[in-house]
C-alpha cells in the first residue's frame, strides 16, 4: 500500500553520555523512511535539501525502497541542521543549533505519482506545509497520521488546529498533549483532543512507552529495558514509522491490529536508541525486529488464571 | 495460608493538590495489611502504636481479618507521626514532619501463634527489626519479601546488606534501585540486587508501573491511567499487600503466578490513590478488585497475529 512520507532530512551533531557524532545523517522523514522501510516498498518521500547531502546517503535511502523524487534538492544550498546535546540520565537535552536553512524555504510539490498516495505521514514541520501536502492529494487518503511538537502549538496554534481537522492518528508525547489539552490527566487530555479531529491519539512517553486512545479503550506498550541507551534522537519518528509502516502493510486499521502496530513502532524505536543516527535502523532485518516484537510480548503478557 | 505483616501502623497528616488531611490512619503495616485481606485472613500483624489509636480504628482492622495480638500498644505513649506535601504535579513531595514516637524503642516480640507463619511481609522498617522478625520464626519460611527505601540504603547499609541475605523478593522503587546498586540501567540494577541475596526484585516507578525481574525474565505492569490521583500515600505498601496477599492466597511461586500477583498488587495500589488514607482500601468488593485487575488486562494485552 502507498505510503507517503513529510519531514526533513537534515543533519545532526549530538552529544550523548555514550559520545558525541558531529554532522551525522538525520530528520524526521529521514528515521520514519527507515522504519517504515521493513514494512513497505516505494515508500514516497517529501522534503527539502541542500547539496551538501551526500550520493551515498542517498543512494542507501533508495537501496531500502524510498523513492526520493519528492526530495527537493536545492543547488547551493545547506540542509537543516540541529545539535543537541542530552543531559547525563537522559532525561533532558538542551538545543544548541537549530539551522533551518534550506528548511526556511520549504514549499512542497508533489510528483504526480505521490497523489495517489493512501497512507499519509505528516512527520513533525509546520502546520502549513503539513496542510499543503493534503491539499495536493487527488483523493481522501486511507489514513492521515501527524506528529508535532510544542514548537507548532505554542506557535502556530491556528494552523496546528486546522490541520488536526483533518487527520486520523495524532502523535504527540505527553507534556506536549497535556499543554494542547490543558488537562493534566492523560486520559482526559486524549479525549479533550481527539474532539479537535483525530480518531486516534498515541501519547508517546519515552522510556515510559507509548499509550494508544480510541474513544473508550486505552492500549499501553511499555518501552523496552535496554542494555545500552546510545541516542535517543529519532525515537519517537521511528516509532511513527514503524507503526504507519505496518499498518499500511497490513491494511487493517482495527484497534487489535493499531495494538500490533504500536508494538511494531515501539520495536523500531528500541534499536534506534541504541546507536547514533539511522546506523541501527538501515541495518536489521526482519527476523531481528520479529525477535524484538516478541519480547515486548513476554514483557507484558500474561493470563489472569 | 498464614501471612504475618511487619511494619508501621501510624498517624499521617497529608497534603496533596487536591486537598488536607490532618492526622489520618496511615503506616506501612496497615496499608499491607487491609490490601491483603481481600486475598487471606488471619494476617498476624506486628507493629507498635500509642495509646492515641482510637478502638474504632483498630476494631476496623480486625474486622478486616488483621490479628491484632502483635502490636503492642504503648501506655501514655505516641503513635508513629509523618506530614508530608506532594507537589502540584504529583512528582515529588516534601516531608514536613518525622516524629519516631513510640517507634523509637520498637523490639518486637512475636506472639507464639505467630512463629509458624509461611508468608512474611517486611514493611519499611529500619532493617535490624526487620531481622529480628526472621530470628524469631520457628522455620524457614516460605516467602520472606522485604521493602526498604533511600534512608536505610544510606544510614544502615550493613544492616540491609545482612537482611537482603535472607529474603525472597524486594520491593524497592526505581531510583533506590539505582542508589543500592550503582546502576543506572534497571536491568543491570536487578541483576547486582539479586546477587545480593533476593531471587525476585520488583521495581516500582510509581505512575510508570512495576517491574519485576526474575534471573532473564522480565514482567512489567503498568499503573492505570485514573481520571483522578488524590494521595499516592501508601500506594507502594498496598502494591506490596495486594501481592503477597495473592501469593499466600494462591500459595504458587512460579513465574506465570508471580505476573498476576504483580497485577493484583497494581490493583490494591490504585484504589489506595483514589482517596486519602485507607478510606479506599478498607471498602472494596472482591468484585471491583476483579474488575480492575480486567482493566489491566485490556491495558496491556495483544495478539501477534
């Protein structure tokens, strides 16, 4: 199933308690092609680049099946940099460099072949390129599935409301819904926000997991207890990959099957965390994250007699 | 099966954003002892307390199946007193007030009936009383499960080291988790507890669930999302009454059981912050225990396929 992907592609230095990496690949839309790229094939990207984005790079996102005609490439040009660097137990990270560059620029056109696309993800950029994407599209997608962030709510909260009138799936982590929501409790702040246009919401918390909310019902997948927590950048866009991933693949959007899905996003979240950049999730293989899935399942299962 | 319960039965004065309450029934012992009494009866309860315990309150207790006969109550003298103050987000809280009181001198003496029991509870307690309890035991017993917390690791760690020797499971919180091994990676932390003498530790990370390790395995429960936290005083000693409780009741030690037990536990701990005190806990229904352990089930349970 045609699954279309938004967001940067862009270039990280990060500095974790394990090391620091400087200029290393990175981007939304970059981490959630990875991840959806174990599920589906032709996967249509859409983002901005400069020229200073090597062939390699590149050509090793075509290799996993991204079709990278939708990837602007801007002669001259610089990619989107950010650098961070996360505190010692990881439960923070301060910016240091958020260099938009070619970013500044971004209105995106999408090749005819990308506007028949059925499942759609909206990775994390501003509402209205995020809105302009589904303009482009010739018929009402399968699914929408958006991710942002506090920048867009604080920022642009008009356009963040609009968009959210038109998707399905929202992630969001949870200091984020509780600011969108004003609600503190998070089951109130699902409901408070699926009233503004998702049917689903996921609340992602970390290395606390992630909760899905579909009217009444609540799934939680916790993350897994990892040995060695490299990185925890892209977390959170290989998880959205993973999920949207599989369930374009399986094309079934029942609440059991939105459970394996988020099983399947949390698995793709896990090995990115444990290496810099996209160098653990450009590399496994399918009986690998198999293997991972099914620890999540002797994690939590269990039977009540 | 017989559970004998050691810890505190006290006076607390709370303050959490949702409201004050002034000198409220509180201590380990009795939020152990009424979460297990929806699973065994006959608890052989061992604390010390003032004459300022209205008859009332202790008439309650047995009531609920608690044995009284170990808790020696001192004349003219003062029950166990803490105040504390959560913060508005529930993340933190200050203890305003530790008054030892007649706990001070606590040595106790087990009542022959007493000295048969197969399942011990030690409660939070400093842990040369904790020994003294096992001294006093006819045999061996079958469970011996122990909580313990940062002032002990820090002030008697000789003490804990010697009783840590002699247990079965630890109950212990996951940042004292990290204190008393060094590590910061819980699974790392698990594995030096557990060579410290304990086969299962259980970490508990309050609104982020539980965890429990047993050599490779691992099971994790989460905590329910409740549309209302009222007080988490005590929720850690329900969670451990709820367990041990299940355990005695169902008198099966395997993994499998261990899970549901953790469940249960998870079950007792919610109802504890849905009010203050043991105003919650002292009313429940075996139904609505059932009903909540379903809901932990619906949380977490999936299908790979």
């Amino acid at each position: 199933m045609s699954l279309l992907v938004v967001g940067t592609v862009a270039f990280d230095s990060v500095e974790t308690p394990y090391g620091k990496e400087e200029m290393v690949v990175g981007g939304s839309a970059m981490y959630i092609g990875y991840s959806a790229s174990y599920f589906v094939q032709d996967i249509k990207m859409v983002s901005i680049i400069g020229d200073d984005f090597s062939e390699g790079e590149l050509n090793s996102m075509e290799d996993k099946g991204m079709n990278l005609d939708g990837i602007e490439k801007v002669k001259g040009g610089k990619s989107f940099f950010w650098a961070g660097k996360y505190h010692d137990d990881f439960n923070g990270r301060d910016t240091l460099v958020t260099d938009l560059n070619v970013l500044a620029d971004f209105d995106p056109v999408l090749p005819q072949h990308y506007k028949d696309s059925k499942y759609i993800m909206l990775g994390n950029l501003t509402p209205d390129i995020q809105i302009s994407v589904l303009d482009q599209l010739n018929d009402k997608p399968d699914l929408v599935m958006l991710d942002t962030m506090n920048f867009w709510i604080n920022n642009t909260p008009d356009d963040l409301r609009k968009v959210l009138k038109r998707i399905d799936i929202l992630t969001i982590n949870d200091e984020e819904a509780r600011m969108l929501s004003g609600e503190h409790a998070l089951a109130r702040a699902a409901a408070k926000i699926q009233a503004m246009g998702p049917y689903y919401i996921v609340i992602k918390r970390g290395e606390h997991g992630a909760l899905l909310f579909y009217n009444d019902k609540t799934f939680f997948a916790p993350a897994l207890l990892l040995q060695t927590l490299i990185d925890p950048t892209g977390a959170g866009d290989c998880f959205a990959g993973g999920f949207i991933g599989y369930l374009a693949k399986t094309q079934n959007l029942s609440f059991e099957n939105m459970k394996r899905a988020i099983i399947h996003g949390s698995a793709l979240a896990s090995f990115c965390v444990e290496d810099f950049s996209n160098w653990n999730i450009k590399r496994l293989s399918l009986d690998q994250i198999d293997q991972r899935v099914n620890r999540f399942y002797d994690l939590t299962q269990f039977s009540l007699v």
